[in-house]
C-alpha cells in the first residue's frame, strides 16, 4: 500500500464537497498531504488542508496555468477537481497536466441535460417530457403540449436547480425566462421545459473503472435548506437524506450510466424521480464528479459505522487514481445500511440519524 505520504491537490476546497471530501480523507492519517485550490478565499478556510491557494476561476486561462505551477511545486501525485465545471476544465488539459487524475472523457463530462435525455431515451429509459423553446413566442404552445402546469422551467446546464422554477402557468415561465435573459444570465435555447414528477427525489451515486461498476448506493433527498426561501424550493444539497435499497433503481442506475458512456470510468451521479404512479424516471446524470454527500457518507463509513475502508468512495477513488490499488475489485451496490438517515443544516452540526430513535453527531 502506501510507503510514503502522497501528494493531493484538489480544487474547489472550499465549497461544501470539498470540504465533506477532504474529511474523508483525513480520517486516514498520515497518508495524504493535500494542497487546497479555490477561488473564494473565505470558503478556503474551511478545508482541513496542509496548504491552501486562492485561485482564479475555472474559465480564466491562468487556472490551468497555476495547475500546471502547483503540480510542479508540491510535486503532486494525484488531482482532484471537485466541482464538474472544474473536472471538464481539467478533463479537457490532462495531456499537459503531469500528474494522474480519474476522470471520464471532456465530451461525457460535457453533455448537459437535454442531451443527456435524447440519450436515455433511445435506449428505453423513461425520462421526463421535455420541450425546448425557439423563441419567446413558442412558450405558450410548449407549456399546452405538455398538458399545462404544474411544470418545471430550468436550464439545460449547471448543478443546484440552476435557473430552475415549478411554473402553474405559461406566463410563469415567459416572466421567469425574460428576468433571466434581461439580467445577462441566460439566453433562450438555455432553457428547457419539463414534466412535474411528484414522488420521490433520488439520488444514485456510483464510482466505475475502465467500465466495471465498482461500489454504489442510493439515498431519498427528504428535506432542503433555506427552501422556504427559493423560488423552486430546492437548493442544491439535501439537509436531511436517507439510504434506501431499491434494485429497480440500482438497475436503471447502471443502464443509464452505460448509455451515456460505454466505458465509465470515474464517478457518476444518477438523479431520479418518481411519477404519481411510482414509476421512475431519470432526470440527471452528472459526469465526473461526486454529489456534494457522496464523501459525507464515506466520512461516517470510516469513522462511525467502522466499515471496510474501501466504501469510503474518496478514499477508495484517490487509492485508485494513485494506482495504489491497481486491479479493483467490484464492492457492489448497496453499500450503505438502509434507512440510515444523514441530518445537517448551517450552525446545527451534522448527524447520522434512524426513525427507532438512534442519532449521533459525527461532526
């Protein structure tokens, strides 16, 4: 295994996945340095680093240069970018990047939602019903063609129900639709238009190797934070989500992922929702990265249900990437105890949590 402490540098730190990512690391102790890359300078000093840097953002050319310099410098073993607008920007440069990284391919890492549904859905997956615009002009036509409201305007790209909003009327959307556009921060072919599905809100979380599913599980997001607040009522992460075990799910997970990618190889986020019927559908799939809990759940793995080390998904990922495990072994799906809730909120702390009354802080 590891003979010397390994060198990891991983950007986007300071955001809430990384900060839950790098604690799952180092709950390992003296077996990674980790140099900590973000562009808000507050939020990077919430990370438990060894070094932190205050970078430019992902699309301004001197990020992949400081890349390059930090690499050099600290003589980096292994890269993880955290966000996916950063893993594609990395993606897109591991040519030039002299380090190892485990990521899938810019052009997977890429593709946004709606093409991700023309994808699914030729290959038998149920998706939601979905129209894009051409125009202002074509919104009322497309909100009748879906048989009217309630349904979900949103952007065809972007991660936290990016300009996203549940719409009772076609005017609803034309008003949502023209504030953004008005303020600069979206055009119209932005925009897509989307079945409500009313039941539960899953998410599927998988880590692949050269086209094995290595370990998955899958959680029910219950509750969001601040959503009295947001227009849509969702903000992102989860404050309060479950394990469950569904092998309905984890079989639409696997499919859905090979569609998309013959080859899957890195980290993977299936997002799907339920009809009134029970049926489920998939909504997302992310590319490349974790969800912002995925490295939470492997925290409270190690430290607090004392499982095999290996189900902690950042660790079993970086172990990978260094080539330190070199022939992994599949896990399986499923790896974490059902009805085993994760509870968190800002100033509250975090818990692990069951309905028969079990709670424990675990940070």
């Amino acid at each position: 295994m590891i003979s010397y402490m390994k060198r990891i540098l991983i950007s986007g730190a300071g955001g809430i996945g990384g900060v839950n990512f790098i604690n799952a690391l180092k709950i390992f102790k003296d077996k990674f340095f980790i140099v900590g890359l973000d562009f808000n300078k507050y939020y990077l000093e919430f990370p438990n680093v060894d070094v932190r840097i205050n970078s430019p953002r992902h699309l301004d050319p001197n990020f992949i240069k400081l890349i390059h310099k930090l690499v050099k410098k600290y003589n980096i073993d292994f890269l993880h970018p955290h966000p996916s607008s950063e893993a594609l920007v990395i993606s897109q440069n591991t040519d030039s990047i002299q380090t190892k990284t485990l990521l899938p391919k810019p052009n997977i890492i890429s593709t946004d939602k709606l093409k991700t549904q023309q994808i699914l859905s030729h290959s038998g997956i149920n998706v939601a019903q979905t129209k894009i615009f051409k125009n202002l002009d074509s919104i009322e036509i497309n909100f009748k063609d879906l048989g009217n409201g309630p349904l979900w305007i949103r952007a065809k790209s972007g991660a936290g129900g990016n300009l996203s909003l549940l719409c009772n009327t076609s005017k609803e959307v034309e008003y949502w639709m023209k504030l953004w556009i008005l303020r600069g921060k979206a055009n119209v072919d932005d925009f897509m238009l989307q079945q409500f599905l009313p039941g539960r809100n899953i998410a599927w979380d998988s880590f692949w190797y050269e086209g094995k599913l290595i370990a998955s599980f899958t959680r029910e997001r219950l509750e969001y934070p601040l959503k009295h607040i947001s227009p849509s009522g969702i903000t992102g992460t989860p404050s309060v989500s479950r394990i469950i075990v569904d092998e309905k799910v984890n079989n639409i997970g696997i499919k859905s992922v090979l569609a998309i990618d013959k080859k899957p190889h890195g980290n993977y986020a299936v997002d799907l929702k339920e009809d009134i019927d029970g049926n489920w559908y998939v909504t997302e799939i992310d590319s490349g990265k974790f969800h912002t809990t995925t490295p939470l759940w492997g925290y409270a793995s190690t430290k607090f249900l004392k499982q095999d080390p290996l189900k902690n998904l950042p660790y079993l990922y970086t172990m990978i990437g260094l080539e330190e495990i070199e022939k992994p072994e599949t896990i399986g799906c499923d790896i974490y105890p059902n009805d085993l809730h994760i509870i968190r909120h800002i100033d509250c702390g975090t818990w692990l949590y069951k309905e028969n009354g079990y709670k424990e802080k675990i940070l």
